[in-house]
C-alpha cells in the first residue's frame, strides 16, 4: 500500500491536544501524551505533564495494559498465515499441562475472541501474595469455566497467557521470541518488551488507587506485574511504537517495506464476531463488539465503519481508522482510569477531519 499525503492538517487538531493539556492540568490525568498518524506518517506526537512533577517525555514507555493484546494477536496470526498453527486446533493438542485439566477444549480463536469460558485470575490478590507466572497458570487452568466455548462472549486477559504457553510449545520456542521475530523487529519497535525497564527509554510512572493493592509500594508492584509477563496486558511500549503497530495495520499489515500481515489477514483480525447474540445486550449501546484480538466500534461511535481499536486499564489506548487514514494514540498511567478524558479527546480528533468525504464503508 503506497503512502497518501495525510488527511489531517497538525494546526487542526490544536482542540484536542489542548483537551489533552487540560486534563494535565485540572488534575484529570497526572500525565498524557497523545499521538496522531496516518499512512504516510506521524502527523502530531505531545505529551503533558504537571509544571510542578515528574516530566513524561514522548519517548517515555508506558504500560500498555490490554493493548497488549492485538500485538500479540497479530504475532499468532502471523504464524497462522505461515501454516505453522491454526486458530481452531484445541490448545491442549499443542500444551499437554492444558490435556491434563477438565476444561472444555478451546483454540487460539477462542482466546482471541474472549469465547473460551473462562474467566480471570484475581492478578490483584496474586501480586499482593507475591505469586509467580507458574502460580498464575495455574490458576487459569482451574477454571472454571462457565460456558461452552465459542458459545458466549466474556471478556479475559489471563487466558492469553494459556494461549502463548501452547504456541511456545508447538513452536518450540519462547513465545517473547516469536512476538519480537514477527512483530516487533520488523515494525522497528525496539522500546517494546515485557521487561520492566529499558536502556533507552525512562518509564513513565502509573498511578495505582486499588483497595486490593494498598500498601503495596508501586515500584514493587510494577516490578510483580513485570516478572508475570502477562500475554494480555504486560507490554511496556513508548508512542511511537504503537503508532507504528497501528500504521501497519492501516496499510493492511506492512510498513516501510517490512510485511508482518498479509491484507487479507488483517481484515480477518478486524472482522467483528461478537455479531449474531456472542455480544448481545439488552441496551445495545453497551453490546460488545470484537474482533479477533480488538475491539470494534459500538452503535453510538463516531468512528467509521471499519475501524478498529483497543484499550488498556492503564489509561491507554490505539485507535485505527481506515476510512480516515487515520491512527491515534493516547497514553497516561492510571490504573483502571475510566475511559471518559481519553473519549473527550478521541472526539475532538474526529472533530478534526477534513470534510473530504470517507469511504463506502460507513
């Protein structure tokens, strides 16, 4: 996909980094740095901080929380076009630790899709215990499991760690391996790992208010979080690596030469299948809509048709929207913020626009 002049002026989205300014500085968010890019390149990178705190530059990293997610789904994916695995073997064909359980038999596409039945391990209470990884997979694999796979949406993090531990093993290689080889080095995204700290870039700090977690010092905290390497939501990145993950997926799986998805298997990722009563509510403003590894947009979104996305409970979030060229980042560091400042702002990007018309897809 050849690059196209971008269709966002950076003097236009003034309003929505000057939202983002805002809510720096009336307390909202204790730092923020937000990204917008397209095809062609970044169009606008800021960050915010307090006048009187920690500075957070734009090469700060972040801890991504469940954006995790869709990175290490495009790394499976990846492996799933190359015909070493497929999204519907059962995952204990691949992991016997899985064979031994009384689980229901459940695939990569069910993790993917938040359809295995399972719910989560209690990640508070395990740091608080000071549990390890072994400790965390076992108690993903006791369940238990409330529903049949495939049959019911419910949304999961921990089962993506059983679902990395069984492409390891089919593999035959660390699942870190595999995510760097297929996804990471060749986007050039060198500041993102599930290591705590990096030579390069300084950490940006995340605020933690948990009852469960009171008294527990965030350096150690964090530093238990890391040492969990969680598939779902363990990944430390700067913005600029999410903005390059998110414009490859714009460009249909490539980016400055260097192929991590073919098209069709992007568009197989973005396809939501929370379609058909997987995501059913009665209020269908607060139906679920998902993809294979992201969200999608839900009824009242002013995104287009084809966008796609996900968010993290760290205050994060990566936004792509094809009929708009467009990709935007926003990044702070409060766990379990609630997800209001970053929609202010997402909206006053789209506010941004050019009133040059969208795809057909809308």
């Amino acid at each position: 996909m050849e690059p196209t002049q971008p269709r966002l002026d950076r003097r236009a989205l003034d309003p929505a980094f000057a939202l983002a300014a805002s809510q720096v500085a009336d307390g909202t968010v204790p730092w923020v740095t937000v990204g917008v890019a397209g095809a062609a390149g970044l169009i606008r990178l800021e960050s915010y901080g307090p006048t009187d705190g920690e500075r957070v530059g734009v090469d700060a990293r972040c801890l991504l929380a469940s954006v995790t997610k869709p990175m290490v789904a495009a790394a499976v994916l990846h492996e799933v076009e190359a015909g070493r695995i497929d999204l519907g073997t059962p995952l204990s064909a691949w992991w016997p630790p899985l064979a031994s359980t009384d689980l229901r038999p459940f695939s990569a596409w069910h993790v993917l899709t938040h359809t295995t039945g399972l719910g989560d391990v209690d990640i508070e209470t395990l740091l608080r215990r000071g549990g390890d990884r072994a400790e965390l997979l076992r108690q993903a694999m006791a369940g238990p499991q409330a529903t049949a796979p495939g049959s019911t949406f419910s949304y999961a993090s921990t089962t993506f760690d059983l679902l990395v531990e069984a492409v390891a093993a089919r593999l035959g290689r660390p699942f870190d391996d595999v995510l760097r080889a297929n996804v990471l080095d060749p986007l050039g995204m060198a500041g993102t790992s599930f290591e705590a700290s990096a030579q390069d870039h300084p950490n940006a700090p995340v605020r933690v208010d948990l009852p469960g977690l009171a008294g527990v010092p965030p350096a150690l905290l964090l530093a238990g979080w890391s040492r969990l390497r969680l598939a779902g939501g363990g990944l430390w990145s700067t913005a600029d690596d999410v903005l390059r993950f998110g414009r490859a997926m714009l460009r249909g799986g490539e980016l400055d030469g260097a192929r991590v998805l073919s098209p069709a298997f992007v568009e197989l990722m973005t396809r939501e299948v929370t379609v058909d009563g997987l995501g059913a509510a009665e209020d269908v403003q607060r139906a679920e809509h998902y993809a294979i590894g992201w969200g999608t947009r839900g009824v009242s979104s002013v995104a287009s048709a084809s966008a796609f996305g996900h968010g993290g409970a760290t205050g994060t979030r990566l936004w792509v929207d094809p009929a708009h060229d467009l990709v935007f980042v926003y990044l702070s560091g409060i766990w379990e913020m609630p997800h209001e400042p970053i929609n202010a702002v997402q909206h006053a990007v789209y506010a941004a626009l050019p009133d040059r018309g969208v795809a057909a897809d809308r």
